[in-house]
C-alpha cells in the first residue's frame, strides 16, 4: 500500500514538474493572471473574466543568458500574503491592507519569478540567486492589447527628463516604435469598463523603465544605459559622453523591481490605491519620532518679493525677508521655510551664504518661532560635498530640497537613496525636485518626503487645470508630489499673465484652496507672497490648517480627465477637495455617507461664486450644519473648485 502511495504520489509530482500553464486569483476572485511556461514566459490578465492584456512577454536579459528564455521550471509554490502595516509617513492611510494571493515559478539556473494577485491589480518581479555581480544588458517588458485600448501618458524626447511632460492622449495602436516614449506611470482605457494603471515599486540599483509603442498594439519597456564617462554641464549637470551596453550592473542576489498594474473598474479606485506602499522594500531604519511632515512656506516662485506697509526693508534673498517668511509661517503654524536658490554666494558651495544671509541668525530666530529651516541646493553641488549632511546638521538645518536630476539611470537612481540614507543618518528630511516619480524609496527612506516629478505651477502658466486633473488618478496614485501650490491670484487661461514677482495660476481660487486636500505630499508648500496670504487671511487659515498626512482617503465621485471629489480624515475632521478640469462649469451631488450616523457637524467651505468663470478670484465662504444622511450639491465654475473641512 505504502508502495503505491508513493509511486501515486511520484506521478502526481512529475505531472506538477512538467505543468507549464498556470492560474492566479485574486482574493475575492476577480482579478485572474494566467501564466504560460513555454519557449518565453507569458502571462495573461482578466479583470470579471474579461481579457485584459494578452501574452505579455518578460525577460532578463544578462551578460552570460537569458532568464526566460527556453526557461526550465523546477517548481513553484502558491501561497499568499495577509498583513497590515502602518507607514511612518501616512500619505493616505494611516494602516495599509497588504492582502494578495502569490505564485513563485523557480527555474533551473538559480532564478525565479514571483506573481501577485491583488483585488486592485497584479505585479511580478524577478528573483536571482548567482555569485558575484550580474549585468543587465536588458529587460523584456512587452504587453499586448486585445482590443482599441487608448493611453495617457507623458511622452519625453529622451531619457533626459524631469517628468514635467504635459500629458497626452494616443491610441495604442497608433503607437510606432520611432514616437517618443513615455516616463512611468501609464494609465490605459481599455474600453470593456476597465481602466490600468501601469508603475514599477522596490526600485533600487536599476534604472526606470520607460514604455515605447510596439506598432502592433502593445508597449515595452526601455531603459536608459549606465554612464560610464560624464562631463560637467554648468553648476547643476552632467552631460554623458559614454554609455555602457548595459542598463545595470547589479549584485547576483537580489530580487529586482516590481512591475505592477492596478487594475479598475471605478477611477476612484486609482486615487486611493497603495500599490507602491504595499510593494515597496521595508523601512530601512528604525526610528521616526525625528521626521516630521508638515506645511512649507516658499519664497521661490513669489520671489521672494514680500510688501506693503508693514514691509520696512528691501525685500529679496536677504536675511530681513526670511525673517518675514519665519513670521508668517509661525502666525499660521505652518513648520518650515524652504530658502531655495538665492540664499548660497555659489550654487557650488553648500557651506556659504549669500553675504545678505545669515544663516546661522536665522535658524535660531526659527527655532525660537518653531520654524524649521530647509535649504536647496544641486545635485551636483550634494554629490561633490556629501559632509554638509553632517554639517548641516550641526547649524540645525531640518532638511534639504535637491534638484535638477532630470536623469533616471542607474547611478542616478542610486544617487537618490544614497542621499536618503545619508540624511537619515543625520534626521533630515528630503525633498527631490528635477526628479523621476516615486517608486517606493519614501517607504524604505521614510525621511523622503517629496519629489516632484510633476508638471506643477513652477510651470506658470503651461501648468492648466485640464492637465492637473489627471494627477490623482497617475502621477499622485503612484506616490507624493510636490506640484507646489497655494496661489492667490487666479485666472482663467484666457486672462492668464501671471510672471514672478505676481505669480498668478489658472484656475479659480476655491480651485487652488482644494489641492491642499487633494493633492498629497509630505511637505506641502504654500508658494505665494506673505503679503496676499494675509490679504486673503480666511483663506490662509483654511488652507493652513490642511493636514498632510491621513487616517483615511475616499473619493467620492471622481472621473480620470474630468473632475475629483475625495474626501480624507484626520482624526475626528473630514476635509472635502473637488476640482473641475473641463472648460465648462460642473455641478455634482455627494452624499455624506462617511460621516458617522447620529452626529450632526459643522461644515466651513469654500465654494466659486457666481462670476468665477470669468473672474477666477470670486468665491463664497459658506457654513452649515450637515449629517450622514446629507447630501451636498458641489457647484464648480470652469477651471473651478470646491472644499470644506468637516468636524
């Protein structure tokens, strides 16, 4: 008997070894991955039994093979993943469900590829275990589309980008290899009720990947080569002269970056999903207690122009006006000034002020108004002087704003968690501008706090509502964005003339009072002049007190392209930000069903008035007493807004 059972059970064992189609689920069923083991490795996405995406291809390709091709499966291993765990930073919530269903394929060779399968979307990663160092000369990230899906993206001329591309629309059929290529994150229409959300997580020691057209209805992936002779461009760049014919040279063992898509049936979905967090490498230090998100006030884009009667002094980068910008943080509790370019004598010198900035002066007249000080400075400029972390340290200075990266290769991709691992060492915060878009550091590095990424308002008046509205749903989905907003002089695109020192943004004002609620980041500058802060104080004191971390994030009624209604809570307070990006007013009913049944609130808002589609600066401040069973009618100009806080 024993006998049969084993050679039974030896049948069973050769029939799994030589299985090569393979079925993942979803938890509740209906997200499906189909996996094929053949010549390649190809894998297949359902959403509601639906065909999503059809025989997608992947590979490694290293200097001595290639990983997935002519692949020899030597077994795999179902299982599954069901924990929460509470980001030091909660840019959405402050407890994050990890709940997924996982299949592990390992191949002869000594490397495997990892799926999951979550009820929002799926991801898969390779895993290698060789001696010594590899090199990647390529990655095989090609996905087909079974029907006329369309794309929106943001497409750059090259690898040398600051992902501030406006975005475009392009049916992927359409889609030549010879077009530009597109930065990460891709949000595709399926057209069968589905839309997806395409990003990379865990991303450490490789490059970005970016997508071109494949011609025949599909994407793959593209990555920039490894600079092996540089030159420096001015005071802020590198100019590459030699390239390596790989995208990485990397350490045998390791596991590379998740590819994921989240996957959706309502848009909504996209704006609170945390599939980067959930795939993101664990926190890399222990304690946080030191970082501290919070508000910033900016001198940059106002530049640093403050006036008026109580304005007794020259106003510029000079000590006398950052003491003015410390005042103005500490009256409304905002905790930091940034000093961004300016306050250094040479962009070059991390350790010299302008003659006209006392430095030292002016972190203790912070520390005595409780506002901490953050400073900019180039990349380059950090590269050549990684002491000043230490030194910095010392003068009190609570974080650092580095910029002009514009670069996504593997250096530069290491370069960034270099910088995070040597500010954490010394608690300083970090906020990355001229960069790429998260990818999962800030949760390895929770002391990173912002990137950029983004074409926000440091774009003036190429920054319109029309291309912001997407933001939750792409760029924001991802991670925190410093888009930098806050302006006080609106316009609509017609009458817009806004330039330093009277900044001005399209959109009504209520508009730019709601991306404090909407758009999420760590470090949430308020860019425009004290002086019209205090001109608008009711304005000031709402936007002001906009937390920028959150226990909880719902959207309510939110369509990709269109318009955003999302409401987050902190505590026992509900703040509401809804913005319209058509050229046309919009109005929407929403209920209040979030709201704990029983309980009656105060609701203060900010709403357009009645000529804020020509005049973009006419708004209500409105008040009222609302329940759970309410419902509130949202009345959005063009280019409009709407927010309120709840308590």
């Amino acid at each position: 008997m024993l006998k049969t059972i084993l050679v039974v059970a030896g049948l069973l064992w050769a029939y799994v070894l030589q299985a090569k189609t393979f079925e993942l689920k979803s938890p509740d069923g209906e997200i499906t991955v189909t996996v094929d083991v053949a010549e390649k490795i190809r894998y297949s996405v359902y959403g509601s039994g639906r065909l999503l995406l059809e025989n997608n291809t992947l590979g490694l390709h290293l200097r001595d093979g290639v990983l997935g091709r002519e692949p020899r499966l030597i077994r795999h291993k179902n299982g599954s993943v069901d924990r929460s765990f509470t980001p030091a930073v909660a840019f959405k919530f402050a407890k994050i469900a990890d709940r997924c269903n996982t299949l592990r394929l390992d191949f002869r060779g000594g490397w495997a590829v990892e799926f999951r399968a979550y009820d929002d979307g799926m991801a898969y990663r390779f895993v290698t275990s060789f001696k010594g160092d590899t090199e990647v000369l390529s990655e095989d990230f090609t996905l087909n589309f079974p029907g006329h899906y369309s794309a929106v993206l943001q497409q750059t001329g090259g690898f040398r980008t600051a992902y501030e591309e406006p975005y475009s629309i392009v049916a992927t059929e359409d889609w030549q290899p010879g077009d530009r290529m597109s930065v990460l994150p891709v949000l595709l229409d399926t057209k069968q009720g589905f839309k997806i959300l395409i990003s990379e997580s865990s991303l450490t020691d490789y490059p970005c990947m970016f997508l071109s057209g494949t011609g025949e209805n599909g994407m793959a992936g593209t990555f920039p080569k490894v600079p092996l002779q540089t030159e420096e461009s001015g005071d802020r760049s590198m100019r590459i002269l030699k390239e390596a014919d790989y995208i990485a040279r990397t350490a045998g063992t390791r596991a590379f970056p998740w590819r994921y898509f989240v996957v959706a049936k309502d848009d909504g979905q996209f704006v609170e999903n945390t599939m980067t967090a959930r795939l993101a490498e664990a926190q890399a230090f222990g304690d946080t207690s030191w970082i501290k998100p919070g508000q910033v006030s900016w001198e940059f884009w106002n530049a640093a122009s403050p006036y008026g009667p109580d304005v007794d002094f020259v106003a510029g980068f000079n000590t006398a006006t950052y003491k003015y910008y410390i005042d103005f943080a500490a009256k409304y509790g905002i905790p930091y000034i940034i000093m961004d370019e300016g306050w250094a004598r040479d962009t070059r010198d991390p350790y010299t002020p302008n003659p006209a900035v006392d430095i030292r002066e002016l972190i203790r007249y912070g520390r005595e108004q409780g506002v901490g000080i953050i400073l900019w400075m180039t990349w380059l400029t950090v590269e050549k002087n990684f002491g000043m972390f230490e030194e910095l340290s010392k003068w009190g200075v609570k974080g650092v704003k580095i910029d002009f990266m514009d670069r996504s290769d593997q250096w530069m991709v290491d370069y960034y968690e270099r910088v995070a691992a040597e500010a954490a060492r010394h608690k300083m915060v970090v906020a990355f501008h001229g960069s790429f878009k998260p990818a999962g550091l800030e949760y390895k590095y929770p002391n990173v706090l912002a990137y950029e990424g983004v074409r926000g308002m440091e774009n003036m008046g190429g920054c319109t509502p029309a291309n912001s509205v997407w933001f939750p749903f792409i760029r924001n989905a991802v991670g925190p964005m410093d888009y930098t907003p806050g302006a006080m002089l609106s316009m609509q695109p017609e009458s817009y003339c806004g330039n330093r020192p009277n900044a001005a943004s399209i959109g009504t004002r209520a508009y730019q009072m709601a991306l404090f609620v909407l758009f999420e980041t760590g470090l949430q500058m308020l860019a425009d002049n004290p002086t019209l802060y205090y001109r608008n104080d009711e304005c000031t004191r709402f936007i002001s007190q906009v937390p920028v971390t959150w226990d909880e994030t719902r959207s309510l009624n939110s369509v990709a392209g269109k318009h955003a209604v999302v409401a987050k809570r902190k505590g026992g307070k509900w703040y509401i930000g809804a913005i319209n990006g058509s050229n046309e007013g919009l109005e929407l009913e929403i209920p209040l069903d979030f709201l704990t049944p029983g309980r009656r609130y105060d609701l203060t808002g900010f709403e357009d008035g009645p000529n804020a589609f020509r005049q973009a600066m006419d708004y209500r401040r409105v008040e009222r007493e609302v329940a759970a069973g309410d419902k509130l009618t949202l009345k959005m100009a063009r280019n409009g807004g709407w927010t309120a806080v709840v308590e």
